[in-house]
C-alpha cells in the first residue's frame, strides 16, 4: 500500500486549481471589483462633464454607470438601452448578473433574454449538459459517503495504511480528498442548476413576449371591429 503515501500530494495537486478559482471567483464576488472601478470612472466622467460642459464626458459618465451596475462593459449600447427601458432594471440587472456565464439581452426583438452561447439554444445539449452536471455531482458525492464504510469496514487493511501515516499526512489525506470531492461535486452541481435556472428565466420571458403579442393582436383586432 505504498500508494497511499502519495495520494495526499497527489490529491493537493489536483485540489489546489479549483481551490484558488473558486476563492478568487468569491474574492471577486465580494470585493466588487467591477462595481468599484466603473463606479469611480463615471464620478470622473461627470466630474471633467462639470467642468467642460462635453457631452461626450456625460454620455461616458452614463455608460460607465451602466458597467458599474452589470458588472462589465461586455453590452452594446442597444443592450444597454433595451436593459434600461423595462420596467424593472433591478431585477434585470441582477438576472442577467447571476446568469450572465449562460445569457445576455437581445438588442432587438420582442424577447429580452437570449442565450450566450449558441450551443445552448439547443435543447438536446442542455438535457445532456444538466445530465452530466448530475451524474457528476453523483459520481464524486457517492464515494465521499461510502468511502468510510469501505475503508474501515470492507477493506481495514487501507485504513491501516493511513493510520501507519504520519499525523500530517492523515490530515491532509482526510481534508484534501473529502475537500476535493466535496468541491467537485457541488460545483457540477451549481453549474447544473444555474443552466435549468437561466433556461426557466429564458422560458419566461419567451411567455411574456408570447402574451403581450397576443394582448397586441388583441386590441388591434378590437380596433379594427371599431373602425369598421
């Protein structure tokens, strides 16, 4: 059972990548980096506005603000305009912020949300892609529950082996591999449900674009009956 001495490093390894992704994603997250840069260009913007009287440093003040608040400057200015004309631009704007890895605003139409990806306008790619986020999840949760029973129980032999290890090497056997499994599996699984969350959002709205034509087709018909 020599093995056994260097799947912790191994473990360390391979553990170690998603680790410091997923700190920086939530290092990202929390400091707001995005929100505090474009935030301070567009109070600069309109504050060189005040003193030159341009309406360019205005229009950039304006479009910097709207970086601020979705998170980068990857909207057209049609994207722009459309998110600032709904009714309500908070919920869109924290929408299109969640789920902005899967979709983004259409700059025409009657619809406003749209897949990124073209992939993913395929409905067969999203059953296999939230398929596979399952099974995953399945695959890497599964053997962080039953591992202990097999180790302990069915083969006590390993169990052995690890004990023989020293302190440090137990601990780090223990935590990375539970981590490494634990992390694994949840963000399959994060990543499944973001995935059918954006696909409901996008299907929602395709029902409210699908209802206000109706109403539309509605009331052109009644105007029609009136004139005649």
């Amino acid at each position: 059972m020599d093995f056994i001495k260097f799947i912790p490093v191994a473990s360390l390894i391979l553990g170690l990548p998603i680790l410091i992704i997923s700190i920086r994603k939530w290092v990202d997250f929390e400091s707001n980096r995005y929100f505090n840069q474009y935030s301070k260009q567009s109070s600069f913007a309109y504050y060189m506005y005040e003193k030159t009287h341009s309406s360019d440093f205005e229009r950039l003040g304006r479009e910097f603000g709207i970086a601020a608040f979705t998170g980068g400057p990857t909207l057209s200015p049609l994207q722009r305009e459309r998110l600032l004309s709904v009714t309500d631009p908070v919920r869109v704007i924290h929408s299109l912020k969640k789920y902005r890895q899967y979709i983004t605003i259409e700059e025409r139409g009657i619809t406003l949300f749209e897949w990124k990806n073209k992939r993913y306008r395929n409905s067969e790619y999203r059953k296999f892609v939230k398929c596979l986020c399952f099974l995953t999840f399945i695959l890497f949760i599964v053997p962080l529950l039953v591992g202990p029973f097999y180790i302990f129980v069915i083969q006590p032999g390993i169990s052995d082996s690890i004990r023989a290890l020293p302190v440090l090497k137990q601990f780090l056997f223990y935590t990375v591999m539970g981590g490494e499994f634990l992390m694994c599996g949840f963000l399959a699984l994060i990543k499944g449900v973001r995935v059918s969350e954006a696909e409901w959002l996008i299907k929602d709205n395709v029902k409210a674009s699908d209802l206000l034509l109706k109403s539309n087709a509605f009331l052109q018909t009644n105007k029609a009956v009136k004139n005649s």
